[in-house]
C-alpha cells in the first residue's frame, strides 16, 4: 500500500520499524501489546520536564507530548461531546509482522510498525527515540536495538477513487473486537452496519481530538449505505489470545475474528472511510495492534 496521492501532508503515516537483538529475543505473539508499555515509559521520560509523579495535576499537561499521544486527556472545547466518552482515543497504533512468537537470536532482526495520526505525526522522531530507549531492557523478553524507522506507507489527500465495480474483500490481519451491547461480536453475530458504524466511531473521535480525518462525514448517509450492502463470502475465525496487563494484574482477553470477508453494493459513500481505517484500524485494542485490516488487492 502507498500514499494516496503527492504533494499533500498525509493524515496518517505508518513506519517500519526493524530491530536487532542485542540478546536472544523472544518477540511475543501480539507484540503490539508487549512493546506499549515500555514504549509509553520511555516516552514519558523523555517528554517530562517537570518531574512530577502524576500527569493529571502537572501545570503542562495539556502542553506535553506524552499525554498527547499516550494519555489523551479530554478536549473541553469539543461541545461538551466528549464527556459522554468512556476513553478518549489515543494517535497510534503499534503494529506486530505477525501473530505468533518467535526467536530471534543475537544479531537477528525482526520488525513491526507503528502509525501515527493526525497532529501526533509532528512528534515522530521523539516516537522513534521512545522505541530505541524501549529496546534497551525496557521488555521481558530481551534487549534489541532499533537499527531503522523510516516511513513506510501514508494516507494523503485526494484519495484513491473507489473501486469501479460494487465488490472488495477485506482481510482481517489482526483480531477485530468489536464490542455490542457489552458484548464482542463473534463471526455470526458480526454485520457490516456494527463494522462500519465502529469504523465511524473511531474515526470521529481520532478526528475530534487529533485532526486526524480531514474529510466531513455524514454519519446519517454512511450508516444508511452500509445497511444496502450485502456480503458475498464469509471467511471469519475466531482467533484466541490473552495479553498479561503489569497494571492491573491479570490476564486481559485478546480474541477476536480474522480471516477475509467480501462485501458487495454501492461503496462510494463508505469508501473514505474504508480507506482511511486501514491506517487507524476499528474495534477495541485498536492502539496495540488489534482489528487491522487491508482492503483487498486491486483496490487499494
């Protein structure tokens, strides 16, 4: 996948970043999970200037980088919306090369991605900074050294025009929970109206918090064009998996579906936002990685 056009600043840039061991590694299924919290302790040490032990009562939180990507807090000048959020959504995602675990030896490499959103694209090379602090025993599963991070693909304006036929598959590389009710849709329970009005979700707030969908939405119009569109095949598992939170002590559920789905009808309405959530990724677990998809070859 490339950037979508030349000559605009993207609202979305995804990174490549490649690590080498610095001693055997053991990179851990779901990786994005793994690598967030060192990620956040490091750059929290490298964005505080004041020293003190909490964000939420130092005189430049608002104005510090850390809590702008890691720890959003909430925007008061959002028209009293966002008070009706439970989370304020975070600018970047962390994205594994895959979901299973492997070892890698010293002087090996292995690789994962991270994106950045919106206003967070200015703050990329202290990102970068944070990672390489990261490697340096920051984990429990070895030390590596971050011996590239370059861009790898960006979502820029204008975008790609929508598939000329009324047909495109998406692959879920990732597990997609998607959350109804209180409940994680599983591969029965899912339909493309939760699908896209999840995408829809996320890309207002990412949007409203952190610039990052430069394109109007008219939610009435999405909704009621993806209620028309119809599904032509079905490939969804679902994928199990826990992640051990430090924080909270204890196991947190990962599960969700992956596997590709083919979905035809009139697209030019949800084709924005279909293109846009390939870099933002929908669903819960969203920031370490999870509910990444890639629209079908031939159409992106």
């Amino acid at each position: 996948m490339t950037a979508a056009g030349s000559g605009t600043a993207p609202f979305a840039t995804r990174y490549r970043a490649v690590c080498r061991a610095r001693t055997r590694v053991r990179v851990p299924a779901y990786a994005g999970s793994a690598l967030r919290g060192p990620f956040g302790l490091a750059l929290r040490r490298l964005s505080c200037i004041t020293g003190s032990e909490h964000c939420d009562d130092c005189p430049l939180f608002r104005a510090c980088a850390y809590p702008e990507i890691f720890e959003t807090p909430p925007r008061q000048d959002i028209c009293g919306v966002e008070r009706d959020w439970r989370e304020v959504p975070r600018p970047y995602v962390i994205e594994p090369d895959g979901l299973g675990v492997r070892q890698v030896p010293k002087g090996g490499v292995f690789q994962f991605f991270v994106g950045l959103m919106g206003r967070a694209q200015r703050y990329a090379d202290l990102v970068r900074k944070a990672f390489m602090l990261s490697g340096r025993g920051g984990t429990d599963w070895g030390e590596f050294e971050l011996a590239e991070f370059a861009v790898h693909d960006a979502a820029t304006l204008p975008l790609p025009a929508a598939p000329r036929n009324d047909q495109i598959g998406i692959e879920f590389r990732t597990p997609l929970r998607i959350n109804k009710r209180g409940k994680i849709l599983d591969a029965r329970s899912l339909d493309f109206s939760s699908f896209t009005w999840a995408l829809l979700h996320r890309l207002q707030r990412l949007d409203a918090v952190h610039g990052a969908y430069p394109m109007p939405i008219d939610a009435d119009a999405v909704l009621a064009a993806a209620r028309q569109i119809r599904e032509s095949n079905r490939a969804l598992r679902w994928t199990d998996a826990v992640r051990r939170s430090n924080r909270q002590g204890r196991r947190i559920p990962l599960g969700g579906l992956t596997g590709n789905w083919i979905v035809h009808g009139d697209l030019r309405t949800l084709w924005p936002l279909l293109y846009a959530g390939q870099w933002t990724h929908v669903g819960k677990g969203a920031t370490f990685g999870l509910g990444q998809y890639r629209l079908a070859r031939g159409v992106n």
